[in-house]
C-alpha cells in the first residue's frame, strides 16, 4: 500500500461532560495537522507569528494548504487514511480552509476504518481500543481533551509530537488489518472482539452499502449519516455513481 495517515488537534479549550456531544462545542478551530506515510515521512502544519512562534490557531491560508497537500497526494494515487477523519478531521480541514467542498470531494475517496467499522458493527471504536487488542505497542501520548490545553499553554513540541504519534498509531493498524483480514478491539468489559475486515473501502464504497443493523442496540445510537451530514448532498450523490 502507498498509504497516509493524517490527523488534527482543535484549539479549543472547553471541558465535554461524560456522554456529552463533542459536537455541542463546534465550530471548531485547527491549533496543528500531521501526515505519515508508510515510509516514515512526516509533515506538520500550523501557522506561525512574525517571529516564528506557533500561532494559537491555524490560519485559513495554512488550513488551505494542508487541504490542497491531501489532495495532492490523493491525486497522485496515494491512499489518504484518517482514524475517524471522515466525520471530524475532513470537516474541519474544509471549514478552516472555508472550502467546505474541496473538502467533501476529498472524503469521498478516503479510507476512514473506523467510519468502516462502524458501518459493519453499527457503533464506533477508538483507536487505542483497537490499537491495544492489535498489539500495536505505540500508546497515545495524552488525551485528546488536553491537547488543545497544552498547545494553548506553549507546550507545542508535546501537542506537535502527539498528533504524529497518532499518525504512526493508524499505519501501524492499518497494516495489521491488511495482513490479518480482520480488525480487533479491546471492548468496556476489557474482552478483545474481531471483525472480518478483508479490504479497506473508500467512503463512497461503503455509502453504496446497506445501513449498518443497530435493531440490537438499546435507545438511538449515532447514526450512519451523522458521519456525513457537513457534505453538500451534490457531492453526497457522487457517491452512487
């Protein structure tokens, strides 16, 4: 595989009470970005002052150019990778950017393998749960919840070091699930749990698919097109041709 990982970390500071909607705090702003390819090469982006120092919020014009950079690559064949990127880091990337559509066409063909998973299970998964069952011996540097605080305090190097790290984390599960078939995870209950998964699908693979089954599920759990209500529905529609 010709693969890339990329993440993001916000730059806003808010406390999200238990079970609370991450969502309830958007818009939300882009402090730093990451890309890791397969080979190890690394890309960090975030704005800076007039004498170098890390901005506290990437500029449009930063956020712009990271957005162009993934599509670059996507165009030059590349398999753009993100943990949950479909419904969080794409969004956000075309909203700083204020090209909310450059963004959407991107997502298209991404390979999100949560958004995956989730379509077979019916629920999400985090990636160190699914890290840990897949002996992924990288652990997450912090909780993303303190990465914004960190950043804001001038702890840029640490904030810097951990959106990298989960890069490496995702292409490190990514090639683990190519070579077993399958993606595991470590459940509440601390069991591990496998799901069949022989191939990577691209968004719009997996939007031609049925609706995952979530008949079992207690109450209303999140909702397949919860992960794509931010793309204009022209673009959506791109995804059945």
């Amino acid at each position: 595989m010709n693969l890339l990982s990329f993440d993001i970390e916000i730059a806003d500071v808010f406390n999200l009470r238990p079970g609370e909607d991450l969502n309830r705090h958007a818009p939300f702003r882009i402090a730093v970005a990451a890309a890791v390819g397969q080979d190890g090469s690394q890309k960090v982006f975030y704005s800076q002052d007039a004498q170098g120092k890390p901005m506290p919020e990437m500029t449009r014009q930063k956020a712009r150019e990271l957005l162009d950079y993934l599509a670059q690559r996507q165009r030059e064949g590349c398999q753009l990778f993100a943990w949950n990127g479909l419904s969080f880091d794409l969004r956000w990337i075309g909203y700083n950017a204020g090209d909310i559509e450059a963004a959407a066409r991107l997502a298209l063909g991404l390979y999100d393998p949560m958004f995956q998973f989730f379509n077979q299970r019916g629920f999400p998964v985090s990636l160190a749960a699914v890290g840990e069952a897949m002996g992924i011996t990288q652990r997450k540097l912090m909780n993303a919840a303190d990465a914004p605080k960190e950043w804001r305090k001038g702890n840029h190097q640490r904030v810097i070091d951990y959106v990298l790290g989960d890069c490496q984390i995702t292409n490190q599960i990514v090639e683990a699930v190519a070579r077993q078939g399958a993606i595991s995870w470590k459940t509440s209950k601390g069991t591990i749990q496998v799901e069949p998964m022989p191939r990577f699908k691209t968004v719009a693979e997996i939007l031609r698919e049925p609706l995952p089954d979530q008949s079992w599920m207690k109450g209303s759990g999140k909702r397949r097109s919860d992960f794509t209500d931010w793309i204009p529905a022209h673009i959506l529609a791109l995804a059945n041709r």
